[in-house]
C-alpha cells in the first residue's frame, strides 16, 4: 500500500520534486530499517497516451484550467469516434503515441496531473513497466536489499515542501548500524545505483 504524507520532499542537488520511496524493515533480534528512493529522470517512457488514459481524471475543477479541460474533453471525442471506427487502429494508437501534455520530456500539467501519472511507479500498470532504466533498476535494488533477510516494506508519497530542512518531519525515520549501512551501499552499488541516486538514498536516510 501506498500512504502519502501532509505534505513530502525530495532533494538531489539543489532540486524540489515529488517522487516514492520504498520503507523497509529487516526483521531479528536487531531489527533495523532503511528508506530507498525512486528517482525518475524524466525519461518520458512512462508518459504514453495509454497511461494516460488509464491514469484517471486531471485534479482540477470545472470551472480551472478550462484550455486544459476543453484540450481533454476533444481528446476523449476524437478517440471514442476512433474506437467506434476501428478499434484495431485505436489500439494501436493509443499504444504508440506519447501523452498529449509531454512537452520536452516534461509534463505541462504536473501541478494536476491524473493520480495515476503522480503515483507512479507504484501504480497497477506502473510497477509492470520494463522499459524504464531507473525503474528496472530500482527493482533491482529491492531484490538486492531484501536477499537473505525477513523484511517488510511500506511505499510512502512525498509532495511538496518548501523548506528543505523539514525532511525530518516528512521522511519516515530509519534505524541502522553504520556498519549495516555500508552494507547497503555495497548491495546497491553492485545493483548499478547512480550517483544521483546514491545522493538521494543518502539524503533519504539521514538519522535524527
């Protein structure tokens, strides 16, 4: 299950985004827990008029936005006439074509994107993607740190802050020995962990 904060943080670098990141808890005797990081890198792999489609409805009102809801409301048109058409060259439409809001591997609506779009990965379509890098490879990371040991893991949301410095408050608190930690970072470098994503497993796990 996926739980989502009041409000939630991610810092690489100098940088403000959203992302998920995986809790988990080795269980024992000396039971100890860790935070692993999602990081996108924008890709554009995951952002296919499929997706989209599936992802749900944009969060805004009716009366916001409504350049944004009118460019919806033509789409959705325009693609049940396709599908009432030719459902064969609908699904094949819908398979091949990019998100009409991806503009430059970014999204143009990421402030009211669909729920389906901000959850991912850890959506029903998302965690079966095999074509994005940073997502095989952070599977890979879990399988990694999960090897031999009884563990449980939770995924959390972070949002939005403006201050960096109340990650304390919005990070789920980790509890390790420095030894047990450099064990991780031995795990997830010989699972290919990036710089950038070491940066931010760091940043995710420092202790109170």
């Amino acid at each position: 299950m996926l739980k989502t904060g009041n409000e939630g943080l991610l810092f690489a670098g100098r940088t403000m985004l959203e992302t998920f990141y995986l809790h988990l808890e080795f269980l024992g005797k000396n039971g100890w827990s860790i935070n692993l990081p999602f990081v996108c890198v924008k890709c554009g792999n995951c952002c296919r008029l499929e997706d989209f489609l599936c992802a749900g409805e944009i969060k805004a009102e009716p009366h916001e936005h409504l350049q944004i809801q009118n460019r919806v409301k033509t789409l959705f048109e325009e693609l049940g006439n396709m599908w009432k058409s030719d459902e064969g060259k609908y699904d094949k439409y819908i398979m091949e074509s990019t998100c009409p809001f991806l503009a430059d591997n970014s999204c143009s609506i990421y402030e009211i994107r669909p729920e389906g779009c901000r959850l991912f990965p850890k959506t029903a379509f998302g965690m079966q993607t095999l074509d994005c890098e940073p997502l095989n490879r952070f599977k890979k990371m879990c399988k990694v740190m999960k090897k031999g040991r009884r563990s449980t893991g939770e995924y959390y949301l972070t949002g939005k802050v403006q201050v960096l410095n109340e990650y304390n408050e919005l990070i789920k608190p980790v509890k390790f020995t420095q030894k047990q930690y450099q064990t991780c970072i031995i795990k997830l470098r010989q699972a290919g962990i990036t710089d950038d994503e070491l940066t931010l497993f760091n940043f995710f796990n420092r202790q109170k």
